[in-house]
C-alpha cells in the first residue's frame, strides 16, 4: 500500500462520523460537528504557513463541503419522517404505513415467555404518503422499525411475508430505548409488478429450496450452511449464536466482503484455467457478484463489500490497477450521503471497519510480526495471523457497546475456522444452484458442507468452554474509550518497534494493565468471605449461598455477562447446586455464564413440563417439589413451594391481574437455606399472590432473610410477610426499570414487619458477611464493622 492510497480516507471518515452523529443525535448535531470542524481546519491553515499542508487541509474540508451538500438533507429528511413518527408515539395515534421488511418474520427468541406469543422483524418505513391518526402526511425518509405483531389475525398475515418484500401495516407505534416499534394489527401486502416481482418470487423459491434441502441436517448445522452462503440463519439456535458471538466468529453468518471474494474466487479460478481473457473473465464475475447480492439482499455488509468491489473491477476491465483502500474511502462516503441509516448500522460499521483494518494495518503487522521472530515466522503465516487479529481490534470497540466482554481466543478461533470456512461456503454455493435442477446431489453437497459447519461449531464450543472466553470489560463510553486506548497504543507499539523508548513504555503499560488481574491468582490472596450475595445483573435474579466450599446459585438473571463479572469478583470457580426457579428470561438467561469448572454438579427446576428445556450444560436437571431437602458443608435446603405443577397452574388460574399469562410464576421453586450459626433464608423467586397465600398456609416459619418476590412488585400477600418476619429484604431489581419495582406498596410493607431493605438498583452486588448476615440471629445483638446488619456492596448497580 502506498501512501496516497489514504488520500480519500480522512475526508470519507469525517463524512461518515457526520453521517452516524446526524442519525444518532439528530442534523443539528452533525452541522454543529462539521462547523467545529471547518473553523479549526481553516484555523490551522492559516497559523501554519505551510503551501502545501495548507493546500491538503483545504481538499480534505471541499470533500467534506461537498458531501455535505447532500448529507444534510438527507438527514433532514430523516429527522422529519422519525419526529413524525415519535409524535404518533406520543399521541398514541393509529398509522398506517408501507414498510420493506428486512428478514423473514420470526417469533421473539429473547424476554419472559409470556412475551414471546407472536411475530416480529425489523422494516424500513417506504418514503411515501402515509397516515397518522387522521391526517395523510409523506415520510420523506426510511427509518428502521420493530415491528411486533398484535392478535392472531396480523400474526397470521405477517407470517406470509417474507424478507425484502413491501407491505403496508396498520398498527401503533412506541418509542423503546432508542428504537420506534410498531405493534401490528393488519398487514398487507403490496404487490410487486414487472421485473421486480420476478426476481423477487425468484430469489425466494431459491431460498426455500435451500431450506428444503438442508431439512436432513442437524438443525444448527443447517442454519450455519445457509448462513455462510446466503445469509439465512432460519433454524439457528440461540445458544449457538451466543457461542459463536463469544467466539468471535458470529461474521460467519453475516455475508460481507468475505463471501463476494470467495464468489469472486470461485466464478474467475475455473475461467482462468479455461483460458477465458481478462475482459468477459471480469464481465462474467461481476455478473456473478450482481446474482449473489440479488440473492442475499439487502444486508449492509454486503452493500458495502458489493459497492466496494464494482470501482475495483471496472478498473480491472479498463486495464487500470485501483486501490482498495481508496475504493472502501469511496463506498464509504458514498453510502453516507445516499443512505445515512444504512451507514450508520452496526454490520456496516462492523464491515467497513474490520476491511480498512485488513487492509491498512494487516500488512505492517505482520512485518513487525517476521522482525519480531527474527524471521522464523514467514510473510504468509504472519498474514495469517494479522488478518484475524487486526479485524478483531477494530471491531472490538462496537462489539464491547453489544456484549462488554471480550474472548481470548478470537483470533485463535478465526485462524482455525478460516481454512474450513472457505470450501465449506462454495460446496454451499455449488449446492444452492444445483438446488433447481438436481435436488439429490444438492442434498449431498449440503450434507458435505454440513461437516464443515459442524468443525466451525465444535471449534466454538471448544473455544467457549476455555478460560478466559469471556474477559468482562467496563461497559459503555468507558469500554468503548479503552478499547480505542488499545488499539492506539498497539498501533504505535508496531510503528515504534525500534524505538527502546517505545519498547520500555509499552512494557510498562503491559505491567501496570496485567498486574492487578495476576494478583487475583496470587497464592496467599484471601478470598471475598461472604455467605449471601445478590448480584447486580439488571431486572432479574441471581442470588449465590455458601458455606464452606459450597456454593449454590438461585437463577442467572437475564443475560451471562453480568453474572460472569459478578461470579468473578466473588471468585465463584463452581456451582454445587443450581436452582433455576421458573423458566422465565430474566431468571434462566445467564444459565451460558456457567460452563467449563463452572457447569452446576446438580440442577433443581419447577415440576412445570417445560421447565427442563432451558438450563445450564452438565447435570441433568431435577424437578423438585415442596419437601425435597439438600445438604453439604452445613448449608441445608428445603423445598417450601411449589408442591406440584397442578398446585402451580391452580393457583395461576385464580391470580387476579398476574399479567404473566402462564404458570411459570406461581411455580416459582421457593427455598429455605439454613447455615450452621441457624441463619435463615427464604427465597421466593416470583410467587403471585395466590401462590404466596397458599404457602403461608404451609406454615414456612420464621426467617432472618427473605429474597423478596417477583423484584418487589405490588403483588405480595401480606400475612407471609408478616409470618416470616425477616430483618433483612433482598429486593434483585434493575437499575430505572420500566415496571415501577419496588413498589411504594411493598417497600411499607417490608418496613411494617421491620425488614431492612437492600436493593441491587441502589446498592449494586450486595454481599452479606459469615457471621450473623442478617444483622439479628436469635437474640444475638449483633456489632461489627459495618454495623447492625449494614450489607457491603462491590461494583455499582446496573
């Protein structure tokens, strides 16, 4: 690469922050940015009297001014269509809409069971007329939308759509986190006509066909076969997402750059040695790269690679060498001003990133990498190395703002898989054409290429089940600023590997960043001592019992990376027993976290037939029942509800208002833990009323803690309280949840019976000391450093 290869880069980046900035906080914003911009560039111009400096500035600021002339209006445009429809959300206005859906619909794969009913998928609202309440107004712009379907009639209609079809939709919209979600009630369908509607029912009779014979195969190697030649990973099981997101791999699925240069490999390979010449060689594979993004759609990743890769084969065709990296430079800035939210998406911005990191930085990497080794490592399997590990560096800083952890073995893992990945995805390309014409030996293709998959997955479970695959990184703009510290300081450690000045500094770094987690292993070092600890991990639950070395684990809250950070700071290394309450998300959703020496040796479930479904790898899971009883190191557990899975659906049809919709509520598995010193712990998980009044009738006794119910909903039964009598209230509740929790209602109610209320929103991961926790055992008056019954708190809430 030479230098003025770079020349468009600087412009084109500035004009895509400007583009991403306009999307994220609105044209007002990205104008303000681009007029800090241009008065300190014009500044520096002027104060630096040098000729040709000056003559670079003022280029790099006409590119930006010219993009800008389209930028901004188109940002403008897409502010008006999104306030318009942020106004209906706030009103509550009916609209009515055209939309091109992005994906195939699907039923939700994430939150409380109760939550899943239906069908959802991302759309861009069609710049046309449209109506919002009672008046008819244009959406002079795309914006993305979630749309959830309401009532069996719409689910019935969406279910016939398919991905990149138009449709028009009837339904509400609501603002959520940042996205605008349109809950359905009436779809339909807006034919296509004349050459758009062929391709259309073309390329979907050629995806379904895929599915078709794919249908043999282990259902997630299925879906991993078509991902990594189509894109469509129908049929991919969540864990094995979760697993090869940690692993690093989960581009595999996402088709980009990668599979046009692997489409690109195949189509002008077998012409070259057909002796074809070079112009209808490249004017055969251009058609072919046109196929297969008909084929794909409208994934941003591979509109990037795809606009990226036509400059390069037009110059080809005149005879003319182009840069790449100027050709990403261009795709860029191009895509910026035409479609701001397309350029703004994560897999553009994952796509752009990791190729302008090949691209650029591979190379000088893996010359420092033969330096290095004194040339005992070759230019090629430096390249080798380099690729995988530059593209995971620069993604790293939006993967972090995803999921804030990272894996050790990413590249490792990427370098494994990148021999198989490329065969494997052309004997799927080979059996996806061959699907029309000679189904059998499609079938057999896939069945090859599923053995490849099925390595790809193995290598990731492998990878995942390793220490050290899931390192916790700070969160947010902390996370998001380290992870660009890195990235700066490894660049300048290659730039500077002459320098002994470099070499001291960055060693120095490397100590002071290394020490504080080695001395965590150091021998000697005396453990966080506790008995009771409830981690902060959002709106959900997950509370940790020791005695001894015995550890046991009432449910994983909603996600594993909050778990796994929490178990890590509490130096948990295994789990005697897991007892995962009711299969709901925010309870089961970090059961991932618990792999390797950390997979539970015992399992207890609710007796609920679904209930043995989703639970944590190793042991297989036992449904318990009122008086079932556990014991090790002198931590003693008693079952106390639920006494059958007919008493749990029993009592949920009798709840007044749950809002659930099933029995997994009421089938909460309730313990008491009794250590030796006679402290007692009561957990509840999330009874409903009925269900809390039944087991008072039980008669449970006394307790000294209580894990309060359901996150310290208004939905208590106020005698159980009461006959429990505790003096310390675990509340497990999320940082500015959306539900109101803990209620006014229930916070009187826990001071009424003199419980002191600790609560994971404000006080974090709270953990409660050995001796005498609850700050009252027996007639014990208890004294220490932290006083009666005052909890410790590590980390801040979430």
């Amino acid at each position: 690469m030479r230098w003025h290869d770079l020349r468009l880069l600087p412009g084109a980046t500035t004009v895509w922050v400007l583009a991403v900035l306009g999307i994220a906080a609105g044209t007002q914003a990205a104008i303000a940015a681009c007029a800090v911009l241009a008065v300190t560039l014009l500044t520096v111009a002027v104060v630096v009297s040098r000729p040709g400096f000056t003559h670079l500035l003022l280029a790099h600021l006409g590119v930006v001014a010219l993009a800008g002339i389209l930028l901004f209006p188109a940002l403008v445009r897409h502010d008006h269509a999104n306030d318009q429809l942020q106004a209906a959300s706030e009103d509550a206005l009916i609209v009515e809409i055209g939309l091109t859906l992005r994906a195939d619909p699907a039923a939700p794969t994430a939150g409380p069971e109760w939550s899943r009913a239906g069908l959802q998928v991302m759309a861009r609202t069609l710049p046309s007329r449209a109506r919002i309440g009672d008046e008819e107004v244009r959406l002079p712009a795309s914006v993305p939308v979630l749309v959830r379907t309401s009532g069996d009639e719409a689910e019935q209609q969406l279910a016939q759509a398919r991905g990149g079809e138009a449709v028009q939709a009837r339904g509400k919209v609501r603002a959520s986190g940042g996205l605008l979600v349109l809950s359905v009630t009436e779809v339909r369908s807006i034919p296509a006509r004349g050459p758009t509607a062929l391709a259309q029912n073309a390329r979907q009779q050629l995806r379904d066909l895929a599915r078709h014979n794919t249908r043999h195969l282990p259902s997630d190697e299925a879906a991993l076969v078509r991902g990594m030649t189509s894109g469509d990973t129908h049929g991919l099981g969540d864990r094995s997402e979760e697993i090869m997101q940690r692993a690093g791999i989960s581009h595999l699925v996402a088709v980009s750059g990668a599979n046009i240069a692997l489409v690109l490999a195949a189509v002008i390979a077998p012409l070259l040695l057909a002796g074809v010449r070079r112009r209808p060689r490249l004017l055969i594979a251009g058609l072919a790269v046109a196929a297969y993004v008909w084929l794909v759609g409208e994934e941003p990743s591979v509109q990037r690679a795809a606009t990226m890769v036509t400059p390069l084969l037009i110059a080809r065709y005149m005879g003319v060498r182009a840069s790449p990296v100027a050709a990403l430079a261009l795709t860029v800035a191009l895509w910026s001003v035409v479609d701001p939210v397309t350029s703004a998406s994560v897999g553009f911005a994952l796509s752009a990133l990791a190729t302008a990191a090949i691209l650029i930085g591979a190379p000088p990497l893996a010359r420092a990498i033969t330096e290095a080794t004194g040339e005992r490592i070759r230019t090629v399997p430096a390249l080798v190395l380099a690729v995988p590990l530059v593209a995971q560096l620069a993604c790293t800083p939006i993967l972090v703002t995803l999921a804030p952890e990272v894996s050790a073995w990413a590249v490792l893992v990427n370098m494994m898989v990148g021999p198989i990945v490329g065969p494997t995805t052309v004997i799927g390309l080979i059996a996806l054409l061959l699907g029309p014409v000679w189904g059998p030996a499609a079938q057999l293709l896939n069945t090859v290429a599923a053995g490849g998959a099925h390595l790809v997955l193995l290598i990731a479970r492998t990878a995942d089940a390793l220490p050290g695959s899931r390192i916790p990184v700070p969160e947010g703009t902390t996370g998001v600023v380290g992870a660009v510290a890195v990235i700066v300081m490894l660049a300048v450690a290659v730039a500077g590997r002459r320098s002994v000045l470099v070499r001291w500094a960055m060693a120095a770094v490397l100590v002071a960043v290394t020490a504080p987690g080695l001395a965590t292993h150091l021998p000697g070092r005396e453990a966080p001592s506790w008995t009771v600890a409830a981690c902060a991990v959002g709106q959900g639950d997950a509370v940790l019992l020791r005695s001894g070395s015995t550890t046991v684990l009432i449910d994983t809250g909603p996600a594993p990376e909050p778990l796994r950070e929490c178990l890590n700071r509490l130096d948990v290394d295994r789990i005697d027993l897991l007892i995962l309450t009711h299969p709901h998300a925010d309870h089961i959703g970090g059961r991932s976290a618990l792999t390797g020496p950390r997979a539970p040796a015992q399992q207890w479930v609710c007796p609920l037939p679904d209930a043995t479904r989703d639970v944590a790898v190793g042991s297989i899971p036992q449904p318990v029942t009122t008086g079932e009883t556990w014991q090790q190191d002198g931590l003693a557990l008693e079952v106390l509800w639920p006494p059958s899975a007919e008493a749990a659906q029993s009592a949920a049809l009798r709840e007044d208002g749950s809002g659930e919709g099933d029995a997994a509520n009421d089938c909460s598995v309730s313990i008491a833990a009794t250590w030796p010193d006679g402290t007692r712990l009561v957990a509840l998980g999330d009874l409903e009323p009925v269900a809390q009044r039944e087991l008072a009738d039980l008669q449970p006794g006394p307790a000294h803690i209580v894990k309060v119910a359901h996150h310290g909903s208004r939905r208590q039964h106020d005698a159980l309280y009461e006959q429990l009598d505790p003096a310390l209230a675990l509340v497990t509740v999320g940082k500015e949840n959306t539900f109101g929790h803990p209620t006014d209602h229930t916070l009187e109610l826990l001071g009424a019976v003199g419980a002191q209320v600790v609560r994971t929103d404000r006080h974090g991961t709270v953990i409660l000391p050995p001796h005498d926790p609850a700050g009252r055992v027996g007639d014990a008056d208890p004294s220490g450093p932290h006083g009666p019954g005052e909890p410790r708190s590590v980390g801040p809430p979430r």
